[in-house]
C-alpha cells in the first residue's frame, strides 16, 4: 500500500533515509557533500527545525568552544514566528556535528561566523530549494516517493507526541499557539497499528493463559 506525502516516516524508514544520504549506491561525489546532507537531514529529524531556519543557521550555532554544542538555540530573526527557542541535541546528532567540524568547518576557524551549510562559499549557505531537492531526491532513491523537508519535521513532531505533553511538543517545535499543536494528537497509520499491534499481543497472551489452564486441569 503507497504511503500519504503527509504520514510521518516510520523509523525504519527514517533509517534508511538517513543511510541513503550518508552512503547513496555507487556515490560518485566528494564524501563531504553526503555528510552534509546526511547532517541536515538528522538536524530536522532530531530538533523539528524548519528548512528555513536550517538554511539560516551558523557553525557556531552547533560547534562552540571547540565541541558539538549541547542545545540548538534557534534564535529570534531565523525563527518563522520570530521567537528563539532551543533544543536538546541528541547523541547521534552530536556525532555527525563533530564530523562536520571535521570535514567541513575546521579550516574556517577564522572566519568569523560562517555559515554551517554551504556548496563552496561558507558566505552563501544552501537555499532552501537546494535542500528541498536534496531530500526529495533521496527520498525517491530510497523510500521510493519524493518527500518534502518539511515532512521530517512532522515526523519529528509526532515522535514526540507518543512520549511528552503537548506543552513540551509546542515549545520545541516554536509553535506560538497550541492550536498548531494539535493536528500531531490526530491518530495516523502508525498509531492504528500500534493499537492492532497490541490487541494481538493481548490475544497471544490470553491463548497461552488459556491453554495452559488445559494443561493444568488436564
């Protein structure tokens, strides 16, 4: 059955996305380029930041004092409704930070603020029409349908919802109403089979119950 553009990725999903960007079959093209993409990618998948604001960010947003930095603090001017917000980084995303500080950022130390994704010019970072078709494409190669950047913010958003409050999920996506919020507490294909997925657990637990009650009356 064909996947909805709108339905958050699963995370088997997520994971083959993600290697895709970071190892695509018979890459031909400087290994850096797929780090980056790879990094942009687990950025919005792990913090629910917008394409937008992806675009805006600086190294030193996500490399200061000679380590990956421990939150991502969205500030007010790159924030679509103009309020700074921050975010928790995780483990995963602070290793692929210290490789982009490896390969990408450590000859700009002296370059004052430069911007943390670029083709060639660290003063012209990627438009966010770039990134749309980075993730479009790879999206193709690997899940076999274009997706949209803006669909791993959802998945990220939704992927929050199942574990916190939606005041913490408001907070962290930048949301300034709740309102907004709410469309991640709508139930979707993932939530039904979780739910299916546990009323079969209950039945195969019952059945044993049931037949081991034969047993001991047996």
């Amino acid at each position: 059955m064909s996947r909805s553009n709108t339905e958050p990725l699963t995370p088997k999903e997520c994971s083959k996305l993600l290697a895709h960007l970071a190892h695509p079959p018979g890459g031909e093209l400087d290994p850096r380029l797929y780090h980056r993409n790879f990094t942009m990618a687990l950025i919005m998948l792990d913090t629910g930041c917008r394409v937008g604001e992806l675009v805006q960010l600086h190294r030193d947003q996500l490399w200061f004092a000679s380590a990956a930095v421990g939150a991502l603090a969205i500030s007010a001017d790159q924030a679509k409704n103009h309020s700074e917000r921050t975010i928790p980084i995780t483990a995963r995303l602070s290793n692929a930070i210290e490789n982009m500080q490896r390969w990408w950022w450590s000859e700009l130390m002296d370059h004052g603020t430069p911007f943390a994704f670029y083709k060639t010019e660290y003063t012209a970072p990627l438009t966010t029409r770039q990134v749309q078709r980075i993730i479009s494409t790879a999206g193709k190669a690997s899940l076999g349908r274009p997706i949209h950047p803006h669909l791993l913010r959802h998945t990220f958003a939704t992927r929050l919802m199942s574990i916190t409050s939606m005041r913490v999920v408001q907070q962290l996506l930048g949301h300034s109403s709740i309102t907004s919020t709410q469309i991640y507490t709508h139930p979707n294909n993932v939530d039904y089979q979780k739910a299916i997925d546990k009323l079969n657990e209950t039945d195969e637990n019952l059945q044993i119950k049931m037949n081991l009650s034969r047993d001991v009356n047996a």
